[in-house]
C-alpha cells in the first residue's frame, strides 16, 4: 500500500436485503475511482471485530449487481455493543488502515456505526433493509423489491382465494413498522390492512368491514397484516368465527428478503453508495446517507438516529377508500 493512499472499508450488517450487493460494488468502484484502498469486512461488526477483512478490486465485485443477499456476508454481534468488542473493532480498523468506513444496514446497524464514529472511526451509513423502517430516510435500499416479491406472491394466493370463496389473512415483513404491509395492500387491493402504527379494533372494525362489504356482493378476501400488528393465525380464527366465512392464515416470511433486487434498488444502491463514498474521500464520517424528496442526501448520524418518520396516513385512507 503507498502512504499516501487512504483506505476506507465497506460493510453488511444486521438483516440482509436486495440491493446490498449493488451498493457494495459502488462503494468499491467509486471508492477506487477516488483513488482510495477499499476492503471489505466479512459478516458485519462481528467481522471487524476478528478482523475479517478481505481487499477489494474492480473484479470482486463483477457479476453481483443483480444478486440479492449480500456477497459480504451479514450477522448481529452482541460482542460489539460491549466496550471490549468496540476496542478489538478500533485495533483491526487500526491495522488496516481504515480511515473510514461504509456501514450498510438497518437502524441497529446505524447505531453501531455511531459508536464507532463517537470511538474515532469515522463512518458513513448506507439504509439497506427491506422494512424501510429508518426514519431519517424515505426509502430503504430493499423495500422496493420486498413488496414487489409480496405482491407477487398475493397475487397467487388471491387466485385460489378466489376459486374458494375464501379469505386470506397475508402475514408481511416489517418489523414494528407498516410499510410492506402498507404498499402490499394498496397493490393487491385488499381488503383491510393492519399496521402498527395505527390501532385496529378487530371485533369492532376489521369484522364490520368485512361483513359491510360481503353484503356488496364479494366472495373472496385478503387482509394484509403487518408482523408487527398481531398475530395472523388468531386474526384468521377470529373472522371465521364472527363471519363464517373460510378463512386461512400465510406468513410470507423471509422469502421478502431474497431474490434480484429491482431497477428502483439498484439504482437507489448505486447512487447511495457514490454518495456515501464522495463523503468519506472527503473525509467527512460521522454522516448517514439519506433520501428526502426524492433525492439523495446525508444527515450527521447523530441527529438522524434521533429523527422520527410519520407513517404515511394518506396512503391508508385510500386503502381503505378504494379497497371495499
Ligand atoms: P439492523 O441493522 O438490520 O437494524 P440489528 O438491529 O440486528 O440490525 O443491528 C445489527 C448490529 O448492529 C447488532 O448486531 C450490533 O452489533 C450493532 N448494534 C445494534 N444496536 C447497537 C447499539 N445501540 N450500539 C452499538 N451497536 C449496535
């Protein structure tokens, strides 16, 4: 390595998404398009912390704009979050160099970046989850093909839910947060959506929706819930109980988390990642790239952390408008 030569690393941490592979590639090749070293930290904190660190080209990162998962491998590490994990990260970044770090990742994973930005590393932050759950952001690299891959799989269910006469209670992805389910509804036009962030009294709403729009002449159901707004198999149980209609219960499940990310996230993935690498070769760390209106920005990792999204309640009045 020359002296003069920086060095920056690039990282996948927490729960994977479509897209982190493109924005791995264009952190890599902008970063040594800047002229800078870039090594890639296998499977998140708990990489840096053993010093995982492998040196990246222009060929390590051929063929895998198109991949979902991540070629970087991701885990959660326990261990970085004592001070013991954190002074092992701070000695490997030490030997190799790194004078700046790319994080891709969740909320979690943004938490940990801004430790190790507060322990001396400066670190830029990339929002890669399928949940687009950070609220300093707009939009989340993997979002866009998780609901597109929950759609899709709707899509099949409403088929055979049709030929029955059936409901079909549709589990999604999210965590504590509604976007999935939110999109996925207004793109199946389901019935009735459950989302955490706004309260559902089933015996007192959700049935009497049903049932009100049965009497307009529909046979057949969907109603998409969010993980984090209860449990599907007893919201199944409960409509067929009260309405007599047969209803069964899906958990789409991590299948949302796989396959080839869409145009939207590969070219949100490579514009975040330039980004993220136009700020470290500035030697500007501590920053969370960002998108607001449409456009890609950054925030300073502290304040972002403590920024909070308003879910989007336009969106689910006309879900429950048009969808009946
Ligand atoms: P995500 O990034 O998808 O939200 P997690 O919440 O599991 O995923 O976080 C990923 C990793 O980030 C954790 O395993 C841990 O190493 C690190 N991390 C999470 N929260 C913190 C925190 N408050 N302080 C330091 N590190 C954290």
């Amino acid at each position: 390595m020359a002296d003069a030569q920086k060095t920056i690393g690039v990282l996948t941490s927490g729960g994977d998404s479509p897209g982190m592979n493109a924005a791995i590639r264009a952190v890599v090749r902008s970063g040594i398009a800047a002229d800078m070293r870039v090594v890639g930290i296998k499977r998140g904190y708990h990489g840096l912390i053993n010093g995982d660190v492998t040196e990246m080209n222009l060929r390590s990162v051929s063929d895998i704009i198109h991949q979902g998962g991540t070629i970087l491998y991701t885990a959660r590490s326990p261990e970085f979050q004592t001070e013991a994990g954190m002074q092992k990260a701070i000695r490997v970044c030490e030997e190799y160099h790194i004078s700046g770090l790319a994080v891709i990742g969740g909320d979690g994973s943004f938490r940990g970046a801004s430790a190790l930005s507060a322990h001396g590393v400066p670190c830029v932050g990339i929002p890669g989850t399928i949940d687009n759950d950070i609220a300093a952001s707009e939009y989340t690299i993997g979002f866009d093909t998780a609901v597109n891959t929950a759609m899709d799989m709707v899509d099949r269910l409403r088929d055979t839910m049709e030929s029955h006469d059936r409901c079909s209670v549709v589990e999604v992805m999210g965590r504590k947060a509604g976007w999935i389910a939110l999109e996925t509804a207004i793109a199946v036009g389901a019935t009735a959506v459950l989302v955490p962030e706004i309260p559902c009294d089933l015996e007192k709403e959700l049935i009497p929706r049903i049932l009100r729009i049965q009497k307009t002449g529909k046979r057949h159901y969907i109603i998409v819930v969010a993980e984090g707004a209860g449990n599907t198999t007893e919201i199944a149980n409960l409509i067929a109980d009260k309405t007599s209609i047969e209803t069964r219960a899906t958990v789409l499940g991590h299948v949302q988390r796989g396959g080839s990310p869409t145009v939207r996230d590969r070219m949100i993935a490579s514009e975040m990642g330039y980004h993220a690498v136009e700020l470290l070769a500035a030697g500007q760390g501590d920053r969370v790239v960002a998108m607001k209106d449409n456009r890609v920005v950054d925030y300073d990792i502290y304040k972002a952390l403590e920024m909070t999204k308003p879910f989007d309640k336009k969106m689910y009045q006309i879900s429950n408008t048009i969808n009946i």
